[in-house]
C-alpha cells in the first residue's frame, strides 16, 4: 500500500503537466506606468492641444506658456494682426489637421456609451460674443497673420465663437490684460542704464539685461532650464536687450512671477521674470538698454532675474547671443 502510495506521488507532477494544468499569473499595471491607450489619455492629448482664453491672456503669452510661434498659433486660428483674442475663445495649439486628427482617434478610443461629439467645446456664452462677427464657411482657410509689427490692441481681450455660431446682439466688455502693477509709462520716460557693451548676432544688436552673477544657465530640453538667471538686489535695474516692442507685461505665466515679453523681430523674442515691478506696458517701445523693470522675486526664493531668448518660439542658449564679460 505504501508502495503505491509512493508512485502515484511521484507520478502526480507529470500528470498534471501532461494534462495542460498551469499555475494562474496575475499581472498588474505598475501605477507608474502612464496608460497609453485607454481613452482617458486620449481625451488629455486633445486637450493639449487646445486652449480656452481667458481674462488676462494674450496670444504673445499662450504661444510662450506652450513654446510656440505666435505666427503659427495666429495661422493655425485664423487670427489677423494684431492678434486680438477674446475670453471664451479655444484656440488651436497644433496645426489643424493634427488636432482633427487626435480628436478622431480619441473619438474612436471612447466608451459606446459617451455620445458627446468630439467638437463641444467649452467657449464663451453667447453673451460674451462680438456683434460683428461673422459665419465663415466651413471651406474657408485661415489666412496667415501680417508681419508687421502688432500695436497695443493685441493686448484686448473680448469675446468671439467659432464660425458657425451666429451673432449675438451685443457685444463683451473690452478687458485689459495688464494688471495694475504695471506702471504705463510713455516710451521715453525709463532711462537708458548701461550693462556692458552690445554684440551684433543674426542682425540684432544684444545687451545684457542686468549686471549680476550667473547663477543658473540654460539646458536644452529641461521645462526649468530655458534661459539663464541672473543674480541682484532688490530694485535693481532690468533693461531691454535690444531694440523692439513690449508684447507681454503680467503675471499670468505661473513660475515666471511679474513678467515681460519684448518682440524684435518676426523671428526674436525676449523674456524678463520675476521681476518686483514691471515698468513698460504692451505694446510700448522701448530702445537696447532703456529700463523696463525692477528686479525682484516674484515667482523665485531670491531677488534675481531669469531671462530668456526665444526664436521661432523655441528657446536658445542666450548666453551666445551676449557680449562677453
């Protein structure tokens, strides 16, 4: 008895195999791992690629928040210069034929039971729409912006809807982005402050910004790392690197505290955060050298100045484009 006892135990694994019998493997997802391929993700990708205006913005900020050419993000909604924008507005921040495409993808990702079209959009109420907009064809296409350079109006903030939409009876209130801690001083009232020589690159000619330390430089690729930053005291001068156009003066771009936007070029921009007190208003002119803020900390753990240069939107080294010292 024993003895037969012995064989079938030995013989038990064999059998089992033989019989197709695996241990159950249970995998579960690592909570680090983002999901790639539900629908949720899908949804956040859209939403990427939109963005809904609202008080304070202007399309100079939302192309710089998102690392974009303002030219782009104009063409790609059909926004003239000077680039008036309006609350309840949703903008495209890719070209149109890859935002329609997410959208359909995302559309196909989605549950059978969601029945919401992939174009509801959360725009501005009828209340908030112009009286002279128009209904623009579905085959109309958007015409690029002008290259010249834009006026003080790119900084109103009003209401429109997209084209099918018909007119309301009125009209929103004009808002203004420029917070009152901005002084709006006229072009010639901040003096010229001299920070070193100047250096001419791709037909500019560059200053420095403020006299300082460098206390952090730029890397390419990292969120944190787009410009330099410059070391001060409280108060201390921030002046135009070049000649140009205030397009930006505000505090709407999160980490970059009271902040400033000079455009140059249709190809250059220049950026000035965290400053105490911001001293030009948009679009104001303003000449290399002349006084544009007061450095501080808003936005950082000591008084000092990040400061960034931009072409075509993207962020480039600035210390290249600097005179040395």
């Amino acid at each position: 008895m024993r003895l037969h006892r012995a064989v079938w135990i030995l013989l038990m694994p064999a059998l089992i195999a033989g019989c197709g019998v695996r241990p159950r493997t249970v995998v579960k997802q690592d909570p680090g791992v983002v999901n790639t391929s539900g629908a949720s993700s899908s949804r956040t990708a859209t939403a990427t690629r939109d963005h809904v205006v609202v008080r304070g913005d202007t399309l100079y900020g939302i192309a710089f928040r998102n690392s974009l050419d303002y030219r782009d993000v104009a063409r790609w909604n059909g926004i003239a210069s000077p680039y008036t924008i309006y609350p309840g507005q949703r903008l495209r921040l890719a070209p149109p034929e890859s935002v329609a495409a997410t959208r359909q993808h995302a559309t196909r990702q989605q549950p059978a039971t969601s029945s919401r079209p992939p174009t509801a959009t959360a725009a501005a109420t009828p209340s908030t729409r112009p009286a002279t907009s128009q209904t623009k064809p579905a085959s109309s296409t958007p015409q690029a912006p002008s290259t010249s350079t834009s006026t003080a109006s790119s900084t109103t903030v009003s209401a429109t809807q997209p084209a099918t939409s018909m007119p309301p009876a009125a009209p929103a209130a004009p808002v203004s982005s420029t917070p009152a801690t901005t002084r709006t001083s006229g072009a010639a009232t901040t003096p010229i402050v001299a920070t070193g020589g100047s250096r001419t690159v791709e037909g500019i000619s560059w200053r420095w910004p403020t006299s300082g330390q460098i206390i952090s430089r730029f890397v390419g690729g990292e969120p944190t790392r787009q410009g330099i930053g410059v070391a001060g005291n409280a108060g201390q001068a921030v002046v135009a690197t070049a000649d140009g156009e205030v397009v930006y003066s505000g505090s709407g771009l999160i980490g970059y505290g009271e902040l400033i936007i000079v455009r140059h070029s249709d190809t250059f921009l220049s950026a000035y955060g965290h400053n105490r007190q911001r001293l030009v208003s948009e679009g104001q002119k303003v000449k290399a050298g002349q006084q544009i803020a007061e450095m501080g900390r808003s936005g950082a753990s000591r008084d000092m100045l990040h400061f960034e240069i931009r072409k075509n939107g993207k962020p480039v080294d600035p210390l290249p484009f600097l005179p040395a010292r």
